[in-house]
C-alpha cells in the first residue's frame, strides 16, 4: 500500500513509519490520521511485522500538532467528530498488541504528543520538546492527552502541562516520565533500532502475552488476564525451549510458535 503522508518500511520483523511533512513539521490533519490508521491495520495484521517504530521527517519535528488550517475551519459538531476519529486512530495504536515505540526527534506538541503517549514506549532525542498547547488556541487536547498524560506524569502534573500549555525539554521529560529515555538526534533511531532488535531477540508469542496483560493495568479482571497469558505462553514450544535452554545452561533458539 503506498501512502501520501507517510513513509513505511520493514524490515527484519521491524516496520517504520514516518510522517513525512517535514515542510509543515509533520502536523497531524486529516489525511495523516487516516494513513496512520491504515498502516497500524496493516501492521497488526502482517505477521513478517513483530514492532514498529513511530518517528517523524526531517530534523525539527516529531509532529508538531494539528494543522491548523483545517483545524480552523472546525465547529462545535465538526470539531467533536474530529476528536473522536483521532481517538479511534490512536485507540487502536495503544490496543496493539504489538508493541510500538515512539522515537520523538524533535517537537511533539498537541496531537504529537498525544500520539507519542499512544505509543508503548518513547525515546527522545535532546532536541525534542513536548506539550499541550491547545489552551494557547482556545481547545483543549483532543486525541487522548486529557486521559493518557496523567497516567504517565501523574495528575497534578498533567493539569499543569495542561492548562499553562508550556512546553518542556527532553530531560524534563524524562525527568517526570514522560519518555523512556533521551540521546543524542544522530543516534536516536540507531537506540530505538537496538531496543527494537533486543525485543526481537525474545519470543513473540510471550512479548504479545505480555503486551495483552500489561494493558490490564489497573483494569477489572487484570489478574486473570495475567493467569490467561500466562497459561497461553506455557503452551507454547518457545516456552520448553527457554526453560530447557536455561536448565542446560546456554541460549535459547526460539521460534516463535
């Protein structure tokens, strides 16, 4: 499937997708929303694809926000459906079980920084900068900021980051764990890559089982959720194969099944 806004690879059970409008700082509009749903749709569904690297075109930004161009043209009822697609489009990136990483090489504002927090995971360079500017436009964050940032920074942090709309550097970031770690710009798809390949390294049916029961976190049915997963990864030949390799002291060759 080719794509106008995005650029996607794969390769060694990684895919990368990159939004490519380095011209407008890669802003989320509508066209981009729904080429991301699309690419994440075909990403769950591709079994060669075990990971995805989210990242951005060119050297300034992640995405730096909704257009607003379109988004000017919003009313009440417009305005309202808009949030609910981008909602859905970054639902269903959180709902992977699959994971995904956000690799934020530069500015993640408003919609950028909603769907890095949709991400599993984010790795920032030292250039990137995150917030949730909106209140500076007169709206409020509209793809899940609302909801996910207090889960990752704690309440009184996100209503301050919220309704200030300032925007904080890398190292604050990962300072009140906003992002998992920060490296230098040229290195950080090489990081992101690393980790990538170490995931790649360990079973998949056991890291999709994990994904599936971490995301019951502080969910009802969380623990059965986990005793689930974990009878599924008993049942599997990665299973015998780890626990034999390590009683007979040496690397496990999983297979993935």
């Amino acid at each position: 499937m080719s794509y106008n806004t995005l650029l996607l690879d794969t390769q060694s059970g990684i895919t990368t997708l990159t939004i490519n409008r380095p011209d407008k700082l890669n802003a989320l509009n509508a066209e981009v929303l729904k080429e991301i749903g699309e690419a994440v749709r075909a990403f769950s569904e591709d079994s060669a694809a075990h990971i995805m690297i989210i990242t951005g075109s060119g050297p300034k930004a992640f995405a730096a926000g909704a257009d607003i161009v379109e988004l000017h043209s919003r009313d009440g009822q417009t305005g309202a459906d808009f949030s609910r697609y981008g909602q859905v489009v970054f639902d269903a990136i959180e709902a992977s079980d699959k994971p995904i990483i956000a690799a934020v090489n530069g500015f993640a504002l408003g919609g950028g920084c909603e769907l890095s927090m949709a991400c599993h995971m984010r790795f920032a360079s030292a250039n990137a900068r995150f917030g949730q500017p909106e209140v500076n436009l007169g709206i409020i964050p509209g793809y899940g900021g609302t909801q996910r940032l207090p889960r990752l920074v704690g309440f009184a942090k996100a209503v301050e980051l919220t309704i200030s709309g300032n925007v904080i550097k890398a190292d604050e970031a990962l300072r009140i764990g906003l992002v998992n770690g920060v490296v230098e710009q040229e290195d950080l798809m090489q990081h992101v890559t690393e980790f990538a390949q170490l995931v790649l390294s360990k079973s998949q049916p056991a890291v999709r089982s994990s994904m599936r029961a971490l995301m019951s976190f502080e969910r009802e049915g969380g623990m059965e959720r986990e005793a689930i997963e974990f009878g599924i990864t008993c049942g599997t030949n990665d299973f015998k194969e780890g626990t034999l390799a390590f009683l007979e002291k040496r690397s496990a060759n999983f297979t993935n099944s």
